[in-house]
C-alpha cells in the first residue's frame, strides 16, 4: 500500500470513530440520517480551521507543502493521541522522503558493547528492531524466549512468532492484548519507514496467513508502548508475573531494548532463578551431547 492509500486509510478511520457530540458538534435531532460513521470532512475541516478543500485533498493522500501547523490542527480535531499524532507526520514526512532516505537499511546487528551491557543486567534483557527482529539478549532473554528459539530458522521475529507459531497463545497470558500491540507496533514503524521492504513483506505474509493480523491492520490502530505487565508461561519454570520496559538506544537508530523483572520476593522471582538453572541444564547437555557426536565421528 502506497503513502496516499495509508494517509487515507489512517484519517479516515480516525474521522469515523469520533461523534459530532464528541467534538462538540451539535446535531439536530430533526435532521435526517448522517451516511457516514463519524465526522463528515466538512466538520473536521471546519474544528481545524482549513478550507474543506484543503482537507478533503490531505484526506486524498496530496501532501505536498502540509505545514506542521496545519497537521497539528487536524490531529485536534481528530483528537489524535500522542502516537498517532507522531504517525500523521511520519505518513507526511515518508511522502517527501528522497532516494537516499528511502534506501536506508534498518539495523540488524548489534554491536558487542550493547551485547556486553545485556550479558551485565541480572534480568531477562533483548534487544529487537522496528521489524521486530529478535537480534540480541542475554542468558536469561534467551531462556524466557526458547519457545520461540528453538523453532525459528533464520532470525527470529516476535511477530512472527505471535501470529503464526500456535505456541504463541500458550506462552503469553492475554494472547489478544499481546497480539493487538504487536499490529499497532507495526503499524507505527511502517509510517516511520514505509520504504522498508522486509517490514513490507513481513505485513503481506502476516495478513495472507493470519485473518486475526489482517482486520487489526485494516483498522489503522497505532501505539507506542513502554512499559507495563506481562504474564508468561514458560513450559520450563511455569508462570511468570514480569513487569517490562522497553528504551530506545538513541545511538543505534531503530534498536529498542527490553528489560524484564519480578517483584523481590515473589514466586516470579524464585522461577526467574530457577529458569536460569534450567537454561544452564539444557545448554550442558547440549554441549555433552556435541561432545559425544564429536567424539564418535
């Protein structure tokens, strides 16, 4: 899908869940049967203070010299939360990218100092792309995440993971809240780089094998999280509360790393040592049975 179709798929569905009650239109009860769910252009274009032209051209996709004002204005009269506000001018901005811009590669590795800040946190610690790539995590990342791991060949992506592995809706606790963040999070990084031709490819398998990815994307639903909860069930060490934060690596553009912990204490905490153990168990017997192979050939 091309930038116009992604600036009006995205207006549109905005425009469609606000009343005229609730941007404190008032209606005439009188008055026939609005077609439209929602706004009519001509009421948003109205609340921004732009000629309904103007609007319904932006709406259209043409977005050639759209001034920050202006798109401010729309994202007040759409009522635009501060992520889909950061989406509208992503959408702008991506529609007066240049060749260079469109060719920049998103990151894929991660360099050995941020290797060797995740071996040092005491927690379960990755790192991912925009894509959401799994490219990097520690002892304990990699234990939390082995149903993932152990199945995935090639790079491993949560999002794959999350819609097509039905493991997934084992592992986490409120698969449907984990799923809908997942879209939104992609949804989010492909106004940011809609020129990404793997995160293309990654949403047309995802909607082609996932009916559930396909109405969450159509919905044009947009969020930035980082932070809260997550319960996860781990088929090693049992159930786990985790409480998680997720920071931007402002010197490797595009890498986010998250950080996960349990409350001192608690049962979660006694399972995250425990799945320490359990990883440490595995890889033993891994490398002893390398050993014998080795041995034998």
């Amino acid at each position: 899908m091309g930038i116009r179709d992604e600036v009006r798929g995205f207006l549109a569905s905005r425009r469609a869940r606000i009343s005229p009650e609730q941007a404190g239109i008032a209606v005439s009860h009188g008055v026939r049967k609005r077609r439209v769910p929602g706004l009519r252009r001509e009421e948003v274009a109205m609340l921004a203070g732009v000629s309904v032209d103007y609007y319904v051209r932006l709406e259209r996709g043409t977005l050639t010299g759209v001034s920050d004002h202006v798109l401010d204005a729309v994202a007040r009269a759409l009522q635009l939360d501060a992520a889909e506000h950061a989406h509208l001018r992503d959408l702008v901005r991506a529609g007066s990218m240049n060749s260079a811009e469109r060719t920049r590669t998103v990151t894929s590795r991660v360099r050995p100092a941020l290797q060797q800040t995740l071996d040092a946190i005491a927690t379960p610690a990755w790192i991912r792309n925009g894509r959401s790539d799994f490219l990097a995590a520690n002892h304990l990342g990699r234990a939390l995440f082995s149903p993932m791991l152990e199945t995935i060949v090639g790079t491993p992506n949560t999002a794959r993971f999350v819609f097509l592995d039905q493991q997934a809706q084992d592992f986490y606790g409120d698969w449907g809240a984990i799923a809908a963040e997942m879209v939104a999070v992609l949804r989010a990084e492909a106004g940011r780089r809609p020129h990404d031709k793997k995160l293309t490819d990654l949403v047309g398998e995802l909607a082609t094998r996932s009916d559930y990815f396909r109405a969450r994307w159509a919905a044009h639903d947009v969020r930035e999280f980082r932070g809260g909860l997550k319960t996860l069930h781990h088929p090693g060490v049992g159930a786990l509360e985790l409480s998680w934060e997720s920071l931007r690596l402002p010197a490797d553009e595009g890498l986010t790393m998250s950080i996960y912990s349990a409350e001192p204490g608690s049962k979660t905490a006694e399972r995250l040592q425990l799945l320490g153990s359990w990883a440490s168990t595995l890889s033993a017997a891994a490398g002893s049975g390398d050993r014998r192979r080795n041995c034998g050939s």
